[in-house]
C-alpha cells in the first residue's frame, strides 16, 4: 500500500522554513537534540528519499479531526 507523506503523523511542513519540511520521526531525523529548549536545531528527514516508493516502514496515520461543532462546545 503507499503511503503519502502529508497524511503522516510524523510529517510537519514550514512553510516559513522550507529546510525545516519533513520527517520528524524520532529515528529518521539527521540531528536529535535531547534538550528540549533546542528543538529548533533540530534537522528533519527527507521525506522525499525516505518515501521514495510510497512504503514508508514508519507510516502513522494522522488521528481524524472532530467535527468543528464538537470543537467549538469543547473550548
């Protein structure tokens, strides 16, 4: 089955910051930094070269979003 990289858990886009696009799946990453207060030096994976043919072994399904309604009365 192939998997798309926009519908990844673990796939965050910037669009602000395009080296910043990628896999940010804990083994993936080029560089972890274990502080938390340096999370900005972190550098994401190539999501291109890691999916190249759509099967992805650290593919997590994003969870489905509640309806704006059920949003809304929440908060």
């Amino acid at each position: 089955m192939k998997h798309d990289c926009q519908t990844c858990l673990h796939f965050k886009r910037a669009p602000y910051e395009a080296p910043r696009t990628g896999c940010y799946h804990p083994d993936l990453m080029v560089s972890k930094q274990k502080d938390p207060v340096l999370d900005q030096q972190q550098l994401p994976g190539d999501h291109r070269a890691l999916n190249l043919h759509g099967d992805c072994t650290k593919y997590e399904a994003r969870p489905a979003q509640a309806p704006l309604w059920k949003r809304l009365l929440v908060g």
